[in-house]
C-alpha cells in the first residue's frame, strides 16, 4: 500500500482526542446543535453525546425567531431532559417554555440546581411555583421577562431554601410610574439566603430596597438597573456602598445587559413588537415545524433522527 493511500485512510486527529477533550469541545455547543448536527458527524460523537454526563446542563438558547427554526423546540427539550437521565443540574430555556414542559423536567430531575427561563409566556407563576416544589436542591432562578408575582415568589422562597441567586427582570415603560414594593417585601421575607439578586426594570421604591438590605444579609450583588423609583442617597446609600460588593444603579449603563434594555411608551409599546411573534403565535400548532421526532432513549438505543426530518 502507498504512503499516499495510507495517509488518505487515516482517522482525522480530532477522533483521536481524548474522550474527555471531545466532550468538553462538544458541550461549548447548546443543545439544539448537538441534537441535530455535532451527533450525526461520526460514531465517535454520536457516543458521547449519548453520555448522559454530556446533558447534565442543557442550554436550548435561541434566536427567539420561532417562526424560522425548522424544529419542535418543546419536543427536542423533553429529548435532552430524558438524556441526561435524571443527572440535569443547569437548563436555560428561551422563549417556548410552557407549564407543561416545566412539569415534564420536574418529575424527571430532582438534582436541579440552576433554571433560567427567557420570554417564557407560556409559563405561569402557578406552573413555576409547582413545578420548583419538585426542585428543593435549587440554587439559582433566573427570570427574564417570564410573569411572576409576588405570592409566586412567597411560595417560591419556601419551596427552595437553598436559593442563593435570584433573578425577576421586567421592562420599564416610560409613562407606569407606579410604585410597588411587593414583589420586593416578598423577597425579603421568603429569600434570606441570597447572594445575588438582580431586579432589572422592578417598580420598588426606597421602602423595598430597605427591606432588602436589612433581610439578606448575604448579599453581594444587587442590579438595580432601571429601578428609577429607587433614589439612591443619604443612608440607603450608605448601606448599599458598605453591604453590596457589586452594585449597579438605576441610572447605570445596559450596554452589557443581554436583553432588549429599551424604555418603551405604554401607549405605542406592546410584547408582540418587543419579542417579534404575539401570544397567538406561541400557542399555535407546531405542526407547521418540521418536527423533531422520536421517545426517550434513555435506555440507550441511539435514534436516528434525520429520517424524521
């Protein structure tokens, strides 16, 4: 055989990685890339994305652009939850969630400890408080622009004694100047243990923020960031200056803020101009989409799913 035969039959060096490497190579991917490219390119992929240690954090970030993403998002979540085999201990998801599919995770991954959920509108502040009953190992909630009240975040706080990050970021709209300490004074009664709170664009005045401070004597971080019924002077200030390691002001710059940090008119602003898609589009039939299509397999036969596709 030639040397020039033998070189075109020899594994790339990238197969011959150490297991280890490709998988942490691997994991830099979310979730969606894994499920329908990085799996499909050889056996030795297709293996350890099949580990269920690769969907111990499963990130199903998106562009938000439901309309041109050819897959079943919900489905292809449930996928990942089931690969993971009950190992899952960080998931983000952005913008499909729903109830159904927050209760679908919670009766399969105890172990959680990180949820982030992005334009979730189809998950309700009853469907989270139930579905984080089943999280009692929870350490941090993220929230971002996803309904939540303050008797949620009550029974949140009971359900997870371990939480020590949370975030509930809302928008501001230039003309609702009404103030709310509510969600603030639940925090403060129901989250002691917090050492990073992030309350982006909150209606909280002066009153919360005290609250706050005087009940989460953890506290490092606090993001008050477009929190204008909130003055920061006199003692207030001076509390914050001696507590807070890592404090963002109301008046503070968004340019590393991940989301649209905009403030918007009451009477010209609504979520469907905001997010690109209205209520009607998140409930409608997702027949539309090519499907991603297949059951668990957790039991480890591996499915093809390009044939679905």
């Amino acid at each position: 055989m030639s040397s020039s035969s033998s070189s075109a039959e020899a594994a790339p060096p990238w197969l011959e990685l150490p297991r280890e490497i490709t998988a942490a190579i691997l994991h830099k991917l979310g979730a969606i890339e894994l499920l329908t490219t990085a799996q499909h390119a050889c056996t030795v992929w297709q293996s350890v994305c099949r580990d269920p240690s690769m969907w111990r954090s499963i990130d199903m970030r998106n562009t938000g652009d439901l309309w041109e993403i050819p897959y079943n998002l919900d489905k292809m979540c449930r996928h990942a939850v089931d690969r993971s085999q009950g190992q899952l201990i960080d998931i983000n998801i952005e913008y499909f969630g729903t109830d159904e599919l927050l209760h679908y995770i919670s009766q399969r991954c105890s172990q959680l400890r990180r949820l982030q959920l992005v334009f979730s509108y189809g998950i309700t502040g009853g469907g989270l408080v139930k579905a984080v009953k089943e999280f009692p190992l929870l350490e941090e909630l993220h929230l971002y622009y996803t309904s939540i009240d303050s008797h949620s975040i009550e029974a949140i706080g009971r359900s997870c004694p371990h939480l020590k990050s949370f975030t509930s970021n809302n928008r501001w709209y230039r003309q609702e100047y009404l103030a709310c300490d509510t969600e603030a004074l639940a925090i403060a009664e129901n989250m002691p243990h917090l050492r990073h709170l992030q309350l982006f664009g909150n209606k909280m005045t002066n009153e919360g923020l005290q609250a706050i401070l005087d009940s989460c004597p953890h506290l490092e971080s606090l993001d008050l960031r477009q929190c204008f019924n909130v003055h920061l002077g006199g003692m207030i200030n001076k509390h914050c200056m001696q507590r807070i390691r890592d404090l963002r002001r109301p008046h503070d710059s968004t340019s590393d803020y991940p989301f649209d940090a905009e403030i918007y008119d009451h009477e010209t602003s609504d979520d469907d101009y905001i997010t690109g898609f209205s209520d009607m589009d998140i409930v409608s039939d997702y027949d539309d989409y090519l499907e991603f299509s297949g059951a668990s397999d957790c039991s480890g036969e591996y499915l093809d799913y390009h044939d679905d596709w």
